[in-house]
C-alpha cells in the first residue's frame, strides 16, 4: 500500500539526490515531504518539521556522511524510532558509504535500500516495497 505520505530525512548538503529522489517517488505517486531549505537555526521550519514527522506514515532515510554528521536527521530518527506507528515503515536509503551506526545502534536490522549501484536501482527496490513497478523517465 502506498504511504500517505513518506518523510525523507537528508541532510541539507545532499540536497541534490533528495531532489532527484522526491520527483522520483512523486512521478510514481508517492508523495514526499522534505524540507527544500538549511533549517540551522530557524523556530519555524523545527515546528514545520514537527507537524510533517506527526503527519507522515513512512520514514525514508537517506544515508551519506553528511547525513551521519548531521544533528537534524539524529533528532528525526529518534523521534520516529519512538513513535510505533512507523514500526516497519523505517526505511534506510544508502546513497554514500558512511559509518551510519553512529546515527543509531538500530539502524544495521533494517532492510537498507542501496543508491550506490545506480539511481534507477535504488528507485526500483523502494518502489517494491509499496507494490509499485518503476518507470524511468523519458
């Protein structure tokens, strides 16, 4: 079944790839809440944070170094790992080799998406997940 709506959790340095991702998964009719701005610092896109992490029924990761480093997607994985609600719907995407343990000691048991291969496989193994068959764009 298709998420409502799918939370992608980036760091704002790899902003390209989730770009690319988001039309991706919306060309296929997932749709994809991301924050498209650096939120260092600003009380309104963490309160806008807040609301689409409560509103949202899947949880994409994207990992790269970036990503491991970043104090953002260590406050979004917590949240989510708490919530039972996103209990098999946690999906990791390793888009850059990175020692993403460090971001939770969790994150090795779940089914990792790999993006390291090509963009079109990464896309085609997250689209099974949801029954969905992936179409390249032209």
């Amino acid at each position: 079944m298709l998420p409502h709506e799918a939370f992608l959790s980036h760091s704002s340095l790899d902003q390209n790839f989730v770009t690319s991702l988001a039309d991706g998964l919306r060309r296929h009719g997932v749709p994809v809440w991301y924050s498209r701005t650096n939120i260092m610092g600003a009380q309104q896109w963490h309160d806008e944070i807040g609301a689409a992490l409560r509103r949202c029924d899947w949880f994409l990761l994207v990992l790269s170094p970036h990503a491991v480093a970043s104090m953002w997607v260590k406050r979004e994985l917590i949240f989510v790992l708490q919530q039972n609600r996103f209990e098999n719907r946690i999906v990791p995407l390793l888009w850059q080799p990175c020692d993403f343990d460090r971001l939770s000691w969790v994150l090795p048991s779940f089914q990792i998406i790999d993006f390291q291969r090509t963009f079109e496989d990464g896309c085609r193994d997250l689209l099974r997940l949801w029954g969905v068959g992936y179409q390249p764009s032209h």
